[in-house]
C-alpha cells in the first residue's frame, strides 16, 4: 500500500496553534514543510490529526458476532479496522482480556486475538497495536500471560479485578454467575467454586503483582491500573511502575494520579452521555478540572470524535485542546512522539471532516489512505 504524495489546500487544518489555511503538504508517509505533489481543493473541510485510541474493546463485536460464526479472527479484525477508520481513528490500542471469565476473556481466546494482530498489521494502514487486560486474581498464569507479553511483543498490559468480591465475601452467588458459566461452557458449580478460590486467595495478590510487575517495567512494558477508586490503590500501583491510571471511579483516584505524574485516561463514552453509566465520575468534571489527559473509545469508536468537539462546543477546551484529548494526549501515553499532531516531519495520520456536519469523509494514516467516501473522495481522486 503505497503511501501518497500530494498538497491539501483550502481547508481549516488544525495545527499545534490552532486552526490555519495554510496548505498541507504530505510525502513519503510524513508532513512536509512546503507543498508537494498534486493539490487537493478540500474547501469547506476541516483537517485533524487522526484520532489514536489509547484503549478500545469495540472490536470485539466483529470477532463474535453470533456463537461460532467467526472462525477466521483476522476476517473479523479487517472488519473492526474498517469501523476504525470510518470512524477517523488512524491508531488503535486493541483492549484484549485474559481473565478467568473464560470464552472471548480467556488466555486461549486472547492467544488468537494476538496472532490474528501480528498476522493482519501489515495489511492495512490503520495502526494496530495490542494491550492485555490481566485479572490479577489469576496467581496460577502470572508466568503463562508474562510469556505471552514477551513472545507477542505486547506494549501495553492493564491490571484488572474483576471479581464480585462483595457477594463472594458474603458467601452469595454472584449475579449472572449461571448464565456466565454456561456462556463459556463450564458447570457453574464448578465456575463457583473456580472464583471462590480465586477470592480466598487474594491476600497473595499484592506480594505476586509486585514481583511480576518488576518484571514487565525492567521489559519496557506500560503498565496501566484500571478502575481505581481510593488514593490508595493508586498509590500502591504507582509504586509498582503502573503509572496509567485508565478509567478512575473517583474524583480522588484522579488528583492522586495527577499529583503523582501519572496519566490518566477517561472513556469518550462518558463524556458524550454526560456521566458515568455505572454512577462513578464524571468525566466532564475531570476534564474541567484538568485532571485528564486522554480519552478512550472503551465500548464505542464513534465517541471518540463526538467526545472532543462536545467539549469544545462546550466552551470547556478550545479545539486544539480538545482534539488533543484523543490524538496528542494519547500518543504521549503510548509513547509515540512520532504522531498526534499536524506539524512537519510527523507522520502523515490524519482524518478530514466536513466542516458543517462534522462527518468523516477521509481518514489517512501515514500517508496511506484508510478510508474515503462522498465528495471529499471525488476531491482526492479528480
């Protein structure tokens, strides 16, 4: 896939100081400093730098669509990274589970999520790029997911616990526990009993992570922690090397982030329903209060863009600070300084919107066109 060479003149382009009409020139893959190649009249057009998602779970729908459906992953993948880019998303952090949900969350599934990403990252332009999600109840696959991290490649690993610790600590069934069990083919007694153990172990949990994080951090592994809620939990994460804090519950969890150095990423969703759809914090308020650096599609890629110019419609960013929610702030997390703005000798990812309606008509990820449609493809081609 070749990547173009051409001038894009006539639109509103944002760059590091804001909009300008000055033309953007693209060659070999990265923004020039001077026009290049043939020009491309994108009059009535705003030019962004394309969107990177520090972490999504979408996909996941395209890999299960029905019980069974999906045999090949890559077919499924192609279908995801064509949702991505219709959706001006040019960097994708791809959120795959190893928990002892089992099923689609399981260590198994997550093997061949993996693969089916290195197989497919070369075909096409969209950036894919792995994070695990690990269940830290999971004492017995510590070495199994630190092998996987290793022999992947995998950046990016989030802790999670997911287990119903409150019902489990009063002896209760956990809800949906039945219909869980009998989702990934397991007796749910058996699947009981699994997560009862799990839960009466936790106790080794802090001593485990401590050693296995060491590990990952001396790899050059980003650690995130997810769904913090007490200063605390953050604390003791940051003292690990896990200096991510994805999606904190509360306003606290977030300032002790950001007073420790720590990013903190919120989820787009949020900031388009207004609020949290579980009750925790909004991330409209951490915003306001600065205590957010980048936003995550989570559940839902078309957030992402909806997201940032909500809050510069909103008065509570311009919008180079709101678009830099989901494109330079997130590139910093992930360690990419080569993308995230429109500025020469960075990479040439970017998407076009009508400057009206706001819709993606053309998204291109170094230099290489991903997606294209309506008269701003007639533009391109003419």
């Amino acid at each position: 896939m070749s990547a173009l060479s051409l001038t894009l003149t006539g639109a509103q382009v944002l760059r590091p100081g804001g909009l300008s009409d000055e033309p953007l020139g693209i060659s070999d893959g990265v923004i020039g400093d001077r026009t290049i190649g043939r020009e491309v009249d994108l009059s009535g057009y705003l030019v962004l730098p394309g969107i990177v998602d520090v972490h999504g779970d979408g996909f996941e729908r395209h890999l299960a669509p029905r019980r069974g459906a999906m045999k090949d992953l890559g077919e499924g993948l192609i279908a995801a990274e064509a949702e991505l880019a219709a959706n001006g998303i040019t960097t994708a952090t791809l959120a795959q589970f190893y928990s002892w949900e089992g099923g689609m969350r399981g260590p198994e599934f997550a093997e061949r999520v993996f693969d089916a990403i290195a197989r497919l990252r070369d075909q096409v332009a969209t950036d894919l790029r792995a994070q695990l999600r690990f269940e830290v109840a999971m004492l017995d696959d510590y070495a199994a997911m630190a092998e996987m991290v290793a022999r992947h490649g995998i950046p990016y690993v989030v802790f999670n616990d997911h287990l119903p610790h409150e019902a489990l600590d009063k002896g209760k069934r956990p809800p949906r526990l039945h219909g869980q069990a009998l989702r990934i083919g397991r007796n749910p007694e058996k699947h009981l009993e699994f997560i009862q153990g799990l839960h009466a172990a936790m106790g080794e949990v802090p001593d485990a992570l401590d050693r296995l994080s060491a590990d990952l951090v001396a790899r050059g592994v980003r650690l995130g922690s997810h769904d913090d809620r007490h200063v605390d939990q953050r604390r003791a994460a940051r003292a690990r090397g896990v200096r991510i804090a994805e999606f904190p519950e509360t306003r606290e969890a977030a300032e002790e982030a950001q007073s420790g150095g720590d990013a903190v990423i919120m989820g787009a969703p949020n900031v388009v329903r207004g609020n949290s759809h579980n009750g925790n914090a909004s991330a409209i308020e951490l915003v306001a209060m600065g205590l957010v650096d980048a936003l995550a599609s989570d559940y839902h890629y078309p957030s992402l863009k909806r997201a940032a110019f909500l809050l510069a419609d909103g008065g509570l960013l311009d919008l180079a600070g709101a678009w830099g929610l989901v494109s330079a702030g997130p590139a910093r997390i992930l360690g990419l300084a080569d993308r995230g703005l429109l500025r020469a000798g960075l990479r040439a990812d970017l998407v076009v919107l009508e400057a009206r309606s706001r819709k993606v008509t053309a998204t291109m990820a170094a230099g290489r066109i991903s997606y294209m449609s309506g008269e701003a493809a007639a533009r391109f081609i003419g």
